[in-house]
C-alpha cells in the first residue's frame, strides 16, 4: 500500500486536524489515502512525497504442540 507524507510549507510545525480529517504534528502528516494526497498536491501550503514504508513481517514463534503418548502407555 502506498503512503504518503505531507508536510505544511505555510505554517511550520502546524499540529492539528486538517482537511479530510487529517492529524498534523510537527508540521507532518501520513496518509494511505491516494485522493487525500491528490488533494493536498492540488492546494498551496502543502508539500506531498509518496513514501513506501517496509513493514517486514515478523515471525510468528512455532508452538510446540505436545507429544501424545504411545498407545498402550497410559497409566505406566
């Protein structure tokens, strides 16, 4: 999935909501949205730079299943 960085040019470090619901800190915001970011492109005061974040996929730890006894065993 793409995502995109944008970043105020008219007022630096703007924390807050912005259009489309946007949250701001420090003058930046990530967005997924590709119409959002078309939109704040088309309107002064807004830098935008598409960024692909790698998230690498951790690995899920095997569980041991248990051993089952052999048939014949129980109770030895």
């Amino acid at each position: 999935m793409a995502m995109y960085k944008i970043k105020t040019t008219n007022i630096e470090n703007f924390t807050g909501i912005d259009a489309g619901g946007v949250a701001f800190a420090n003058g930046e915001a990530k967005i997924s949205d590709a119409r959002m970011a078309a939109w704040f492109r088309e309107h002064d005061g807004y830098a935008v730079e598409r960024i692909d974040e790698v998230v690498e996929k951790e690995e899920e730890p095997k569980e041991e299943k248990p051993k089952k006894a052999k048939a014949g065993t129980a109770g030895e």
